[in-house]
C-alpha cells in the first residue's frame, strides 16, 4: 500500500451518513473512491458530484450514486 492510498482511505472514514461529497479525479480520489464504495455497499448513504467522467464512472460501479459537475442546470 503506497501513501496515497493511505491518505486516501483514511480520508474516506471522515465521510458521513448523509453527506453530500465531492469526488475529485486522480489516483488519491480513485483509492478514496473505493473506499467509500466499500462502505456504501455496507450502508453508508451519501450523495457524491464528480470532477470527471472517470470519477462519475467509479462511483457508479461501486454502487453509490453520483452526477457530474456537467450535469449541473447552471454555473456561476
């Protein structure tokens, strides 16, 4: 396990039932993401908006759901 991993997935315990969370994109948000698929798939409810395709994607593999940033009706 490298120290990325590590941060990311210490990262991912301070995430809470009934959050809203931002997925950024990179290899630290791919562990963080996972992680918080393990604990969604464990019954962690959440609410996830993605920086990328990629992190969107991952999400929505793991099971939990997540929009895109695209997705949203306006930008300001």
């Amino acid at each position: 396990m490298n120290l990325k991993q590590i941060a990311a997935e210490r990262a991912a315990e301070y995430v809470e039932d009934g959050m809203k969370v931002g997925l950024g994109t990179g290899s630290t948000a791919y562990y963080a993401i996972c992680r918080i698929g393990e604990r969604v798939r464990d019954g962690l409810n959440i609410q996830a908006v993605a920086t990328s395709e990629a992190s969107d994607k991952l999400a929505r593999e793991w099971g939990f759901p997540s929009s895109h940033l695209t997705r949203l009706d306006v930008w300001i």
